[in-house]
C-alpha cells in the first residue's frame, strides 16, 4: 500500500463501469462518503450492451472483466469498485492483492441490518432486476434473514437518464411504483444509473430508499482506512 492513514490518506480507486451512465452517480457517492479517495474511471461501454444481447454474461464477457481488474492494479489501484451489477460476483472468485468491491453487496448488507421485512427492487433492465432479486434472495438465506421481496422493471427510465433528467425520473419512477412500494418497508435501486433519484424518490414515496453507490463507497472507504491503520501500525 502506498497510502496511511491520517491527511495522507488518499487512496487511488478505480471505478470500472460497463456503461457511461454509472460514472456520474458513482462519482457523487465518493465525494460525500469517501472524499479522499482520487477516482480513476475504467470503462467498456460494451460490457452491459454484450451481457443484453447474449441473455447473459458470458465466459468472454467475463474475461473481458478480469482484464480490465487487472489493468486497474497494474495500474495503481489501492481499491476497485466495479459499478456493474451483473459483473459484482467477480469481486468475489478473483485474487487480487487489492479490495475489490462489488456494486451492491454494501446495499445488500443495509437491507439486512436495518430491519426490514419487505423490499421492493427498482431497475430499468429486466436482466438487472432479475440478477439482484435472485442475489439478494440468496444473501437474505445465508443471513437467515426472513426477506420478501418484490421487483418492478421501468423501461421508461432508460430515455430520462439519457437525458439527465434526474428529477422527472424520480417523479415517473414514483408513479409507477407508488401502489407497490406503500406494502414495503424499503426501495433498493438495483442500478447506479438509477441512485441520482434516490433521495427526490424517498421524499415522494415516503419511505427509505437505498442506492449501491453510497453504501458501496462507505464501505470501501472503512476497508482502506482498516488496511491503511495496519500498515501503519506495522512499521511503528
């Protein structure tokens, strides 16, 4: 590691992304939860795109990842965090000598320490909506968390983030989503394109809304700062 901990702190984080419209959210989470950190974004705008149109992602799709993981630590990267929920399994199988965080594991830990019965799933991409209720379905069975969750997929939302429209997005999500999200004690975005929306969504729906972005970037944060104290603890 070649940060510590204290005013020295400022870790280089790679932000990879499978499309343009994580970059902007992910980088607004890291400036309010991990002002330290000096972003770097690494992209393959054809990652979530080829995953679409393959019904899946790929052992191709998959190499494809690993390969920019690794240009990202030969690159300096003192943390990754991979932006893409259908890629966020890699954090998990690959050896890195760096902490690689997957997009909404964070999220996911949020939902289940917070109390919540019931939760409804929030995409745009039926591919995503369906990858995060099974995972998350998965990580509440491991917890043995008693879990219900709902989904609902907003195509729509997909012309409104192209054109930054964060506000009427937060509107039209919240009118598609009203009736089912009054049975939930929570919305979970599944998608960092969706998180700019969050908190305009809570205010409409009255109930907590949860984004990948901000948990994932606090909890990057308190690894970093952990390997950081031990290094430092180390060599004094």
């Amino acid at each position: 590691m070649t940060f510590a901990a204290g005013p020295s702190f400022r870790p280089r984080v790679a932000l990879i992304s499978a499309t343009t419209s994580a970059i902007a959210p992910a980088a607004v989470a890291f400036a309010e939860e991990f002002p330290e950190a000096r972003l770097w974004n690494v992209l393959d705008d054809r990652l979530l795109a080829d995953a679409e149109d393959s019904a899946g992602v790929t052992p191709e799709l998959v190499r494809r990842m690993e390969r920019l993981i690794e240009y990202a630590v030969d690159g300096g990267a003192e943390g990754i965090l991979l932006t893409c929920s259908q890629y966020g399994f890699l954090s998990r199988i690959m050896n890195t000598p760096v902490p690689v965080e997957a997009p909404d594991d964070a999220s996911f830990a949020d939902v289940l320490t917070r109390g919540f019965r019931s939760v409804l799933i929030v995409a745009s991409l039926r591919s995503t909506l369906d990858d995060t209720l099974a995972r998350l379905e998965a990580a509440a069975a491991l917890a043995g968390t008693r879990l219900h969750l709902d989904g609902i997929c907003e195509p729509n939302a997909v012309t409104f983030l192209a054109a930054g429209k964060s506000a009427q997005l937060a509107s039209e999500l919240a009118a598609a989503i009203r009736g089912r999200a009054r049975r939930a004690d929570a919305v979970l975005l599944a998608q960092y394109s969706l998180a700019p929306t969050a908190e305009i969504l809570q205010t409409i729906i009255g109930r907590p809304v949860l984004s990948g972005p901000v948990s994932a970037a606090r909890r990057l944060r308190a690894r970093l700062l952990d390997l950081a104290e031990a290094a430092e603890g180390a060599t004094t």
